[in-house]
C-alpha cells in the first residue's frame, strides 16, 4: 500500500453523516417515504436502511423492546412520587404541630449549627 492511501474497507466506512442517517430513518419512520423511494432519492441500499433504523430508529420503540421506561414516563413517575411525598411531608408537619400544641412539648429537634459533636478522640495504646 503506498503512502496516502486508505485501505478499501475504511474508505467506505463513514461516507454518511449523522445527520444524514437521521433524516434518512426519520424519512422512513415516520412513513413520508418507502424504502424502495428512500432509495432512489438518496442512493442508498436497503440493508443500510434497515441497519440505520434498527441503530438510529425511534427510541420509544427501542425502549419498549427492551421493556424498559422511556425518559418521558420515568419522568412522569418521579413527578408523581414528589407530588405524593411533599403532601405526605406536609401532612406530617400539621401532626406535629398538633402535637406540639396538644402536649405542649417540643416533638421537633431543632438544629443549631454553631454547636458541633465533638467525637472523642482515639488515643493510640503505646505497644511495650
């Protein structure tokens, strides 16, 4: 091989862009174009499509195939789960002060941050 050149099987290899395969698999997810027009706009085969579908296709998709939470319904879990506790915070703060008033004792340990725990310290027992 002389110098400059590349070997056959790296020269093809990254003749596409991303954007390129994105809009290719969008073009065909989304039903705007077949594969058989897919290829003759662009000049592409129909394993390369299938193969850009099945990497670059829809990730809902892809989700469900491996039968985990998609990003949008795990986010809509965790606003669901705040929603419950902060009601469940709150509520739990109105017992307290029902109790406090009640029993007139303090349930509620206040923080006081200029006092701080002092551990006792380690003393190492000197070996004889």
């Amino acid at each position: 091989m002389e110098i400059g050149q590349v070997p056959a099987y790296k020269r093809w290899s990254n003749i596409y862009s991303y954007a390129f395969r994105m809009e290719v698999v969008e073009a065909y997810q989304s039903g705007q174009m077949s594969q058989r027009q897919i290829t003759r706009k662009y000049g592409i085969g129909r394993p390369t499509i299938m193969a850009w579908t099945k990497k670059y296709g829809n990730l809902e998709k892809n989700y469900y195939k491996m039968r985990e939470k998609t990003p949008q319904q795990e986010i809509v879990e965790l606003k669901a789960a705040l929603r419950a506790s902060t009601a469940e915070n709150k509520t739990l703060k109105y017992i307290m002060e029902i109790i406090q008033e009640e029993y007139g004792e303090e349930v509620v340990k206040k923080y006081l941050p200029g006092l701080q725990l002092k551990k006792p310290s380690k003393k190492n027992p000197k070996s004889k």
